[in-house]
C-alpha cells in the first residue's frame, strides 16, 4: 500500500515500547519500486507509450535496522538506508523513485545526454545514510526519545508511500500518568525531507555556454540543477536540514476515556514562522466509523499583519464489516485563503495531508480552497488485500480570483504475501480538469501502474 494508515497515538506509543526487546534484534527490508504512465497532454503528439523508458521509473533499497537493550530501561536502535537504480536509468526508465539519488557528469552515460544544452550524458547516483539513530529511556508512565526517528503528528510525519520514509532529529517524551491519556513533548531540530530549496543546489551539472543561453542563464553559466530527482519524500543524499529557522515544538493530548472515542489535540509552535493546531476525534462502535478533523495554522508572523490562517476541517463516515471489508465515506474544505497554501506535511515537498480525503497518488485535499470526496472500500480476499477508492478534488483559491482545477482519481490495488515477500500491484486514473486555457504539454489524464515487491528479513 501507498500509504500506511494508523492511529496517530499508536504510530507515537511504537517509540514507548521499543526499550521491552529483548538483547539485540535485527531486521531489514529490500525493495523494488516500478511505475509506469500514460499520458494524455494537450495538444501533444509525442507523448510517451506506456512500459517505454520515457514513461517509466523504478528504484532499488535496502534498509538494515538493530535496536538492543543498553540497560534497565534504556534501548536503542539505528536504521541505515540505500537506494540504487542499479544502473536501469537511461536504458528500462528514464525516473527514479527516490529524491535521495543525487547526479553527476559522465560521458560515458546517455542519460540525459545533449538535452538542455548538457555538455555529457548523466548518471544517478547512488545515496547511502543512516535514516534512524536513537536512545530511548522509560521511568515509570513517562518515555522519552532522543536522536533520529520516524514521527507520526498531524503536521510534521514520515511518509511511507515511498520506497525510503523521511524522518526526523528530534526529541519526545511521553507520559500516561494520567488514565487513559497520553501527553507528548516533542522538539524537532531537523529533518531529511525533500526539499527543493536545499536539494536542488546540490544536483548540479555542466553545461555549454549555448547551453546556459538557450536555457536563459546568465552569460559564463557553467553548471545546472536538475533539482531533486525524485518523488521528494527524502532529500538528496539523505542529509538532515534545520527545520525551518529554528526547529519546532509539539504538544498533544491523546484521551481514550471512552473506549470507542479516541480525541486527540495538537498544538505547533514553529518560531518566527507559525503557530498552529490539530484536533480530531474517532469513534468506532461495534464496527460503524466517524471522525472528524479541524486544523488552523497562523503564519503572519513570518508573513506579515493581516494574512489569512490555513483552515481546514474533514468528516469521515463507514462500516467495518468484520473479516469481510471496511467502507469510508469522507469529506473535506480547507479555505480558499491561507499564508501557507496548504495544510499538509511540514516536513516533505509532496504535498500529501492527513486529512481523511487525501488522494492516493495525485495528493490534492490540503491546498488552499479544496474541497474533496472520497470513497473507499478496503479488504481481504482468498489471502490477497484489496483496495478500491474512488477521490473527487475541485481547488477554487481565493475566492475565484486564480483559475479553478479538479483532479478525479480512481485508484484499484491488490498485495499478496509470500512467505516474507509482499508483491502488491496498483492501478491509477487521474482525470484533471480546468477553467483556464489548456497550454500545450499540460496533462488531461494519465493511467499508472505501479508494482511494488518488498522482502522483509
């Protein structure tokens, strides 16, 4: 699956639980990505077939973890991640899956040779990094985490719909002194998310003096950036930046008083950018689903006396049929004005949300004047999980002052267990609609697939 959906109190109480392994435990995973699509572009009469090298991107990684008792109390765990394309670009595909690869000149290389006024061809790199290192300590009800982790908080969360997550420098604690109740501090220093701010400097190549003018550059240009060649969840190389200017800090509340309610409030102070909150509450009786979600963000600090707050609010109905199958009907409006633009992850360049309607691939539902449906219905079925959703997003920011898009996504996958091999399988429409004129190369529809094989060890 794309993404993996949990209970924000779950994915945080993982790091609680970690320091009860026993002596030293290893595991991994080793994984290939492939997508292909085809396109329809407007006006365009050499759009790529699809399963062409033009259409199609694949990636390998590998991820080793160790996590070990120091003493009483005290654990620890480090991760270290690879990604390869074991040399495919140029030849099966023409993209990769992770933004981590960086580039560099090779003339022996024809991958993306002659275009853009390159002087050689190109070669994707491999990037190597250690993406987890942490130390953990319990003392009674109370947890804190120290160093590199995952995260799971509704503005600022790893992303695992990709063949690597991004993660996070920071610290947590967490204490349930109280019944039923989980608090969380947290202080975020740094992250490897992508970003093209940061990244895009770091993807540079040489070109030709015809090159830079034909790209409008500067006379005496003597090198590009590509930017980051990926999907964007982790940064080139996998290296860790401030997040923004000096970090965040998190508080939470998550009640389970009543057992079929769970509430849960957020609140971020990021300084001298934005202040912000999430509150959201589940209800699940004996299989029928409801939630709802509202977040506010502030940024006029950073951007000045009189800008908007990003708002938005979600609704989620369903029924989990036990051992059969689990429907979702949700709903969502983020504001049509709003400093930042969105409500969705602080910390990846992707654009993806934690609202109940978030697309599956084409990720729309937290921008600025979106309003979204989805429908969605997941299950099991002779061994192979089954996913079929169906996402309507229309973006109308500022009050019809910018152009309005729709996107629909229909979206069909199916994954099987072999053994310790998962191989899943997806199949994706993306319909996009607009009311501004079409310009030539914008896409009108597009059909992906995508295989996902995943060997856990």
């Amino acid at each position: 699956m794309k993404l993996v959906k949990m209970s924000l109190a779950a994915a945080m109480l993982m790091g609680a639980s970690a320091y009860a392994i026993d002596n030293v435990k290893a595991s991994g995973t080793a994984s290939l990505f492939y997508h292909t699509q085809d396109d329809s572009d407007y006006m365009s009469t050499n759009t790529p077939d699809m399963f062409s090298k033009e259409a199609s991107a694949a990636d390998f990684a590998l991820s080793l973890g160790v996590t070990a008792d120091l003493t009483t109390g005290v654990s620890a765990g480090v991760t270290a991640y690879a990604v390869s394309t074991l040399g495919v670009e140029g030849s099966l595909v023409n993209g990769v899956w992770s933004g981590a690869h960086g580039v560099s000149d090779n003339a022996n290389s024809g991958f993306l040779g002659g275009q853009g006024g390159l002087t050689n061809g190109v070669e994707v790199d491999d990037a190597y990094w250690v993406g987890e290192a942490w130390v953990a300590g319990t003392a009674g009800k109370t947890t804190a985490k120290l160093g590199r982790m995952a995260l799971d908080t509704p503005l600022a969360f790893t992303e695992t719909w990709g063949i690597t997550p991004n993660t996070f420098e920071a610290a947590v604690v967490m204490n349930q002194d109280i019944p039923d109740t989980t608090l969380v501090g947290a202080f975020v220093g740094k992250y490897n998310g992508g970003n093209a701010v940061t990244d895009g400097v770091e993807n540079t190549v040489s070109v030709t003096p015809a090159g830079a003018a034909a790209l409008g550059l500067p006379v005496g240009t003597t090198s590009v950036s590509l930017g980051n060649m990926g999907m964007g969840i982790v940064g080139v190389g996998g290296k860790f930046h401030n997040f923004y200017n000096s970090g965040a800090f998190a508080l939470a509340a998550v009640n389970n008083s009543w057992k079929p309610l769970t509430v849960q409030g957020w609140y971020y102070e990021l300084p001298s950018v934005a202040d912000a909150y999430w509150l959201q509450a589940d209800l699940n009786i004996e299989g029928v689903l409801a939630g709802v979600q509202y977040t506010s963000i502030d940024a006029s600090e950073a951007l000045g006396a009189g800008t908007q707050d990003d708002k938005a609010y979600a609704l989620m109905v369903g029924y989990a049929l036990k051992d059969v199958a689990t429907f979702k009907l949700a709903y969502s409006e983020v504001d049509d004005q709003g400093g930042l633009g969105s409500v969705n992850n602080l910390a990846t360049s992707t654009g993806q949300s934690k609202l109940y309607t978030e697309l599956w691939w084409a990720f729309a539902a937290g921008n600025t004047g979106t309003e979204t449906y989805a429908l969605t219905a997941e299950g099991t079925a002779g061994g192979v999980d089954l996913f079929a959703g169906y996402y309507n997003a229309e973006t109308d920011p500022f009050g019809g002052l910018l152009d309005t898009t729709e996107v629909t996504e229909f979206v069909v996958t199916a994954g099987k267990d072999f053994g310790p091999l998962n191989a899943t399988l997806a199949v994706i429409y993306d319909e996009f609609d607009q009311n501004a004129v079409w310009a030539a190369g914008q896409t009108q529809d597009s059909t992906i697939v995508q295989a996902y094989l995943t060997y856990n060890f």
